[in-house]
C-alpha cells in the first residue's frame, strides 16, 4: 500500500490515474487475447486479475480517498476488473472448447484395427472341476489336505489295511518306485506312486486330533494303458470325516449334498454294497442320470447315452471308516467313527461335459481346454 493521500484526489494517487488503469486494463486485455491454452490462461489470470494484480493492487488505494472521489476512483477501477474478467470468461470458454476438441481428434481410438490376438490361455477343466468340488466342501467346515504323489508303501497300503498279499500291490496296478529290498537295512516300507488319495486319509489322521474333516483332490497313478477310457495319471478327489456318533446316513446325506450342488436339486445318490479294506461296510456309489433322469431305463424310444439308459451313473467308492484303520493311525474306534468317499474326477468331467476320449483330457492340447474358458 502506498503512503497516506495528502491530496485525497485520486489522480494524484499515481496508481488511480485513468490512464495508469487503461493501461493496466490493456496489458490485461492483451496478455488475456494472446494466453495459448487453459494453462496459460490460469498464469495470465493469476497475473492480471489475482490477489497481487495491479488492478487489485489499485482497488486498494481506493479506500484512502475522500467520498466525493472514492466513487469515480471505484466506478474506474470496478470497469476495469469487469472487462478483464469477462475477457478471461470468454477466452477460457474458447480455450476449453478447443482443448476438448483436440483431445477427441488425439485420443481417437481407431476400432476398426485389428485386436490383440495373443491366446490368453484357460485353467485346465479338470482343475476347475477339482476347485468346484472342493469349494462345496470348504463351505461345509471341511479343510482341503494334500498330501505326497510318490509315497510310502505303509500309508499307501498298509495302514488302509491292503495286506501285502493284496492284488492291487501288484506291478499290473502299481508303480514301485523302490521296493522293500531296496531300501537301507530297516527300512519297513517301499515307495510307489500313489495309486489312490487315500494314504492322505492317513496322514491327515496322524496330523490331527478328531474331529476330522477333509477333503482331498490329487494326482494318482497306476500302470494302466493310455487309451478313450483309461489313463495311467488320473485325478481323485477324496472326503473324510471322523468324529463322534458318524454313521452311514451322514455318508448318504454328504453324497446327496455333492450332487445336488453340481447337478441339481433333483438329483439323489444310492448305494450298492461293496469291498473295500479300508471301509466297512462298503459301498459302490451311484447317481441318478442328471440328463434323463432315469426315464431312459426300459424305454427304447428315449435313449439316454450319458448313462447308457441304466438311469444311474457310477461315481466311485465310499464307506465308513474300518476300525482297523482309526486303529493304525491312534484314533479310538470305541469313541469315534466316520465315513470316506473317492472318485475319479475324470469320469465325472467325461459326462458332466460329454467328453468322449480320456486322451483329449491328459493330453493338454488347448483346443480341448480352451472351450472350458477362464472360470475362476
Ligand atoms: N480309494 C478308493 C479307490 O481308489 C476309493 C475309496 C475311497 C473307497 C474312500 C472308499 C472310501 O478306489
């Protein structure tokens, strides 16, 4: 601010002067006319019409003059100030509309060029399978369990009470990796590829106290010829469950429960009495064809090739745990009981999605995959 007005005449007061105004208002003006882009313009109004601007600068020195000469000095300066805004307004508005419509001609995207056509790739379905089936049991309290692809004889036989004289020891069924007299002085069991998922029933007993619950997905093998329905690498998914008070109409009611979640509301499970030595009693489980729902059985004129018109599909073994079993592994069979189930997941992928060649699963070619899409 400048010193006290002795005069109280507003030309004398240097910055007040009509001319000093006009040409402050000309600088504006020009300065205004000739800012590029909306960034120039913020400067330029910083500059001329700011805090710190001459013009505010001069509206200042209006309030040391006298009344008669404090209007004539406002009235000036306040034309001023208005010119110089509404020069700002419209060169912003022009400013904007011609950075606006730069951007479109920049940023125009040409979507007639060709898109980028690099393969992105699909879960195998058998792994979506695996997931979706795990999932249902997840949200059941159960825990997923993994457990060795190459294992020891004990837990992949002994301790499922397979004896030793058991067939399915035998090199048509199993892969030894090292047999028994391979092993060092002591050493009690050989190592195979696992045939089933089982052995990780036994792990995961050793691992915890009961109540169990698990569910095990996993790779196993056995010394089968690649061909449309075998394979010698085949995916299992197994439960287990061990607790007080389990019995056989859990193992129904967990069964019913799968299917129903996969297939339909519809769907129901039956059981045909089996062998297995690790369960007791045992059983073959079934479910009802999802695709004709049993209507194909003894009516010609409505085939059904999902199950071959029997109206029921097999999908694996199941049972309540043997005692013997509880036993090797340290649980009391007095107190707790509890049931298992394992299938191949390939069978069920085979006529869940009418794949007709085991091959086309194993193989990995994406062409087979790629249809099953990215579900997460
Ligand atoms: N482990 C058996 C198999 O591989 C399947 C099964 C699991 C049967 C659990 C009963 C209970 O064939």
């Amino acid at each position: 601010m400048s010193a006290p007005n002795k005069s109280y005449d507003p030309v004398e007061v240097e910055t007040l002067k009509p001319e000093e105004i006009e040409r402050m208002r000309d600088e504006a003006l020009a300065a205004i006319a000739s800012a590029a882009d909306v960034d120039a313009l913020r400067e330029v109004k910083v500059a001329h019409a700011g805090d710190r601007s001459p013009l505010a600068l001069a509206n200042r020195e209006i309030g040391a003059l006298p009344p008669h000469a404090k209007a004539e000095a406002g009235k000036r300066v306040g034309q001023a100030r208005g010119a110089v805004n509404q020069a700002l307004k419209a060169r912003q508005e022009v400013l904007e509309a011609e950075r606006d419509d730069r951007v479109l001609v920049e940023e125009a995207v040409d979507v007639t060029l060709p898109y980028d056509r690099r393969p992105e790739g699909a879960r195998h379905p058998l792994t979506t399978l695996s997931d979706r089936l795990a999932d249902i049991f997840v949200a059941m309290g159960y825990e997923v369990a993994e457990g060795p692809e190459v294992e020891a004889e004990w837990f992949n036989f002994d301790a499922l009470n397979i004896w030793a004289d058991h067939p399915a020891r035998t090199m048509q069924d199993t892969f030894f990796v090292q047999g028994k007299e391979g092993g060092k002085d002591g050493e009690e069991s050989g190592v195979v590829l696992r045939t089933h998922t089982s052995p990780v029933q036994i792990r995961s007993l050793l691992d915890r106290e009961p109540p169990v619950y698990v569910i095990c997905p996993g790779r196993v093998y056995r010394s089968d010829e690649l061909d449309a329905t075998h394979t010698p690498v085949f995916t299992q998914i197994e439960l287990l469950a061990i607790d007080e008070g389990l019995t056989m109409a859990d193992l129904k009611g967990t069964l019913d429960h799968m299917v129903q979640s996969l297939f339909g509301d519809d769907i129901t499970t039956r059981l045909r009495p089996n062998y297995f030595p690790f369960t007791e009693p045992s059983a073959e489980m079934d479910m009802v064809c999802y695709v004709c729902r049993g209507e194909s059985v003894g009516n010609p004129d409505r085939p059904c090739r999902t199950c071959s018109s029997e109206g029921w599909i097999e999908l694996g073994g199941c049972g309540m745990v043997n005692p013997r079993v509880l036993i090797a592994c340290g649980v009391d069979p007095q107190k707790y009981s509890g049931f298992a189930f394992g299938f191949g997941i390939e069978r069920m992928l085979m006529f869940r999605h009418k794949v007709e060649d085991m091959r086309d699963i194993v193989e990995g070619d994406v062409r087979f995959t790629l249809p099953f899409g990215m579900e997460i």
